[in-house]
C-alpha cells in the first residue's frame, strides 16, 4: 500500500550522521557496526528501503537550531550558522535530485504527476517523491528571507524544535511566540505554506493557531491522554486542529509510546507497532471519522531501531500498520486515508494554486 510519511529528517541523517543513504539499510549498520556512539549501526531508513515500503512521498526535513541545549548534531551559536547548515541539507536533497534519486515536490499538479508515474507501475524506476519541510525555523533569518526559501521548495514550517527558537517556545520550555514570530507567521499565510503545529509550547500552540490562518498540520505528534508530557498533544488541541481540518501524523518513538519510557533504559520489547495504532485510533476517535490520523513516523530521528517498536526492524514494516488497523475493523477506504489519502487531501486543499505565492 502507498505511504506518504509526514517527517522523515534525510539530510540530516546524511549530513549530521555521516550516513549513506543512496545504499541499503543493512549496509549502513555494517559500515556504523562497532561505534561507540549512542544509537549507531541501528538506522532504519535508506532511500532502497523507503522504495520496498512504497513511501511515494515523505515530508524531508532541513533540521538546526539555536536553543543551545547541547547536542552537537543540532546545536549551533547563532541563526545565520543554522541557516548555513540547513542550506547544506538543502544542497543534499538537489543533489539526490540530480542524480535521479529524489524529486521535490512544490504543488499539487506535480504530486498528481509523480502519484500517476508510481500508479502506472513506474515506481521501481521513478524517484521518489518528498516535500520540503523545516522543523523549526531558525534557520531562517528573518520574515524577509522567507521569499528566498519559499523560492527554494519550502512548503511546511515548524516555529520551534526543542527548548526555545527565535520564533516560538517549544518542547521543554515555558511561553509563546516572539515578535519576530508573529512577523513569520504573516509572512507564511502571504506566500501560502502549511504551518507545522508539533513541537510548539502549549502557551505557542494556541496563540500560533489564533494568528495564522493557513493550513496547519502536525507532522509527528503523539496524543497525551494515553503519553503524559508536553511532548505530545492533549485531547482540546486534537479537537482544535480537526476543526481547522489538520491532519495529525502517529509518530514512532518508543518514548512517545510507552509511559514513563527512559531511553536506553527501558525494556524496549515493551513497545509494539499496535502502541502506533493506539495513537491512530484515539485521534479517530476524538474526530468521529479516520480523516485526520497518519503517519509521520520520525524514524531515524535521533534514535534508532533500538528506540522504535520491537516488531519494526525497517521503515519497510510501516506496511504492518494496515493489517493492524485491519484488525481493529478498520474499513479499507480507511485505512488508506491513514496511510496516504488524508495527507494527500491535505496538500491537496494547502495547494489550490499553482503559479506561486498567495497576494493580500
């Protein structure tokens, strides 16, 4: 079955980790195999392995901020050395496309081109297709440099990641947006990208979703009624986004799926892909219909196959998900929205025009 993965953090992954991820995931893990630092020789997603588990499209991220949390794979001093680093990633994905490995996908038209090569059994051949997506804004300058990145491909955009942006409070930290954010959020409705609602502070959540009027979706969020913790959204924010017609992609973490999961620590055979269906279902069940669940599996975001559910070795198991929704008695036609359909009728209605930014 056809997959579109809301978040999936390639360039970084290539650039941050030093990874190739033109060969295959088992090659990988060979090449890792005896390194002493957390998480390696245990990725999961390759470009191959993204073809086996027919992820037609995939949110690819650019990822850096400067919330000096200290980690050294995400950290950076200031915006204008985070901007350089995400314009690295970039280089990385026209690269791919150069070689035929990738294709950027900006509208509508042209998800509707790539969706007609896959379904006329070009899939093997054709590349895949990704949309581009930033996961916290800091490496944007300022309101004005958005044209430029919009220019670029940017078609989705995360106020903050962790701890505190230039734009918002995210994960972790305590308050709202900044001026400079109220400033990018207008600049975001102009040109007509989808704001990215996870990570965002409670306090950033609600004033984010009151003053940008665009499409907004949650790429990778979990629900907090069955994972406490500001990581995850409560039941009043899923409302809120099913009434602004979000799409909500389950993310794979075990931490975000299993309560009180320590990393490194707990026992990860406790955590199973039905923990992913679990999310799926609440997120269902609080919209009365399957239209706003998917997936946005994160794999490979920091963490590894140590750290996603035991049953899933590869990013190809995301093809297990059916069956388990299958089980819960889960009709067809709604198990194809969570896999594909709900993310495509997203981009779908973000992208009604083609011929570049929105005006007034």
């Amino acid at each position: 079955m056809l997959v579109v993965d809301a978040h999936l953090d390639l360039a970084w992954n290539a650039l941050n980790w030093n990874r190739d991820l033109t060969i295959p995931v088992a090659e990988i893990r060979r090449q890792e195999a005896g390194m002493k630092e957390d998480y390696r020789g245990a990725n999961t997603v390759s470009l191959p392995e993204m073809r086996k588990a027919e992820v037609v499209i995939c949110l690819a991220t650019v990822l850096a901020r400067i919330a000096d949390l200290g980690d050294s794979k995400l950290d950076y001093r200031n915006q204008e050395i985070a901007c350089a680093m995400a314009r690295g990633q970039l280089a990385y994905y026209r690269l791919q496309e150069e070689q035929g490995r990738l294709r950027m996908l900006k509208t509508w038209r042209e998800i509707e081109s790539h969706l007609g090569e896959w379904q006329a059994g070009k899939g093997l051949t054709c590349p895949l297709g990704f949309i581009l997506s930033m996961e916290g804004a800091d490496p944007i300058l300022s309101a004005r440099q958005l044209d430029e990145w919009w220019d670029d491909g940017l078609r989705v955009v995360g106020l903050a990641h962790y701890g505190k942006s230039a734009y918002a409070h995210g994960t972790g930290a305590t308050g709202g947006l900044s001026v400079a954010g109220v400033e990018l959020l207008a600049a975001m409705d102009r040109l007509g990208l989808a704001l990215d609602m996870t990570h965002l502070s409670e306090e950033g959540f609600w004033q984010a979703l009151e003053k940008f009027k665009g499409p907004v979706l949650a790429s990778h969020n979990n629900c907090r009624a069955l994972i406490p913790g500001d990581r995850q959204f409560s039941d009043e924010q899923i409302r809120a986004l099913i009434a602004r017609e979000a799409v909500i992609g389950t993310a794979f973490d075990s931490w975000m799926l299993y309560p009180g999961y320590i990393p490194l620590v707990t026992d990860n055979s406790l955590v199973s892909l039905d923990r992913v269906a679990d999310h799926i279902e609440h997120i269902c069940q609080l919209a009365g219909n399957a239209r706003h669940a998917a997936i946005g599996s994160d794999l490979d975001g920091g963490f590894g196959r140590e750290q996603s559910p035991h049953d899933l070795d590869t990013i190809v198991d995301l093809q297990r998900i059916p069956e388990l929704l299958r089980r819960r008695g889960y009709a067809e036609v709604d198990v194809e929205a969570v896999m594909h359909g709900n993310w495509l009728r997203f981009f779908r209605r973000a992208w009604p025009a083609e011929n570049g930014p929105r005006v007034g």
